[in-house]
C-alpha cells in the first residue's frame, strides 16, 4: 500500500515570496492533515480536513496561509507571502476518519521549506 | 489547554544500555498516547499507541507505559542499538486531535 505522498522534499525561497505544497493521502482515508515542525519543536497541526471540508483550522494563520481539497483527495497547502519565521518542515497525514474516536494518523516524509 | 512536555530534549547512550524516555502531560481526559519515532529528513513512524483504557503496550524491544492519572508516560527501550538513533514524540489526542510533546533527541553509541 502506498503511503502519504509530499512534494517537492525541500524549497528554499526568499521572504515575501509564495510557495505551495501538494499531499496525497493514503487511498480511502477520508481525514487529511496539515502540520508545522519548527526545528526543536513537535508538529503543530495547522488545517483539519473531512473529505473536502475543514473541521478545524484554528492555528493556521489565514492573513498568509491557505489550504484546499477540492476533490477530497490530494491537497495543497500555500503561503502568501512566506516570512522568516515560516521556515519549518510541513507534515501531512491522512486516516481513515477523524471525527469520532481516534484513527491513526500516517505522515507522508514532509517539505523543508527554508525561507531566507 | 493540553501541554505535553519531554524530558530529556536530547540523549546518548552506549550501544546495549537500557533507557527511558519521558512525557507529561498536564490534562488527563486524554483519549490515547501514542510514540512516534522520526528520523532526519523523514516523516513520523508510529511506534507503540496506549489506549486510555490501557496501562502499557509492548513492541519488540520497545514498552511503553501510561499513568493517566499522573500525567505520564514512558518509552522503555531495551538493549539500545545505533539503528535507534532517532528523535522520539510523545503526543496525545483528544477531540481527535493529536498534540506533540517536543521530542527526545536519542543517539546510540557503536
């Protein structure tokens, strides 16, 4: 079976510029995860989807950071414009569902995104 | 608000030596804990997962034990080899959340 799916690995941009990540999740998993890992840091989960609806984005920063799931499967993940302190590994993760009781979670290897 | 919290940040050990690694938590309405072990440059591979209910879980050589009412957790991990080398996550989930402790940095001596 195919795990989470993230590109591209690393992106290095300068401050004020926009960059986007792409996710595919686990085929079936209806859930798909956004996280940030600031270096020394655990993730911090940014954006929540149910199929192609948010169940809860209240740590993303909506003035510079977007994200969607048209379809409900794969997603992307954009900030406009990116500062210095965006500089972070993005994590995605699908499960089954996520509403109720606990699904595991399976992460995808992640986007280093440096800003300078 | 939930805070998860691990000491030590970073760790090394000689090859073979038993060790722990620790997790707090301040909110014990918790509805599993779960280890995740990360590697550089890599995604979270789930380790072990202790449902409320539950006291420990074993894997290998891995034990991970939970005291809800304490606040804590343990990762046990026997016989330490090099391939252990590795950051090590706690995190909790309620409401379907997952929340991270900050992580253990291991590193296994040859």
């Amino acid at each position: 079976e195919a795990g989470v799916a993230q590109s591209p690995r690393y992106k290095i941009i300068e401050k004020r510029q926009s960059v986007a990540f792409w996710c595919n999740p686990i085929s079936g998993h209806a859930t798909l995860y956004w996280y940030q890992q600031i270096l020394g840091q655990g993730p911090k989960l940014l954006i929540q989807f149910q199929n192609n609806g948010v169940v809860d984005d209240s740590q993303l920063p909506k003035d510079r950071f977007s994200a969607e799931r048209l379809k409900g499967v794969d997603s992307t993940l954009k900030i406009q414009p990116a500062k210095l302190e965006d500089s972070a590994v993005y994590l995605c993760a699908s499960s089954l569902s996520g509403l109720s009781s606990y699904n595991e979670q399976f992460f995808g290897p992640g986007t280093r995104l440096t800003v300078l | 608000k939930q805070e998860v919290t691990q000491i030590p940040a970073a760790l090394s050990v000689p090859e073979g030596e038993n060790l722990v690694l620790n997790c707090s938590f301040t909110d014990s309405a918790i509805y599993n804990l779960q280890w995740f072990r990360q590697d550089p440059g890599k995604g979270l591979t789930s380790l072990l997962l202790i449902q409320s209910s539950q006291r420990e879980q074993t894997s290998g050589r891995l034990n991970a034990s939970l005291d809800k009412s304490s606040g804590r957790s343990t990762l046990y991990i026997a016989a330490s080899q090099p391939g252990d080398s590795a950051t090590y996550l706690c995190a909790v989930t309620g409401g379907g959340k997952l929340i991270f402790g900050q992580g253990t940095e291991l590193s296994v001596k040859p």
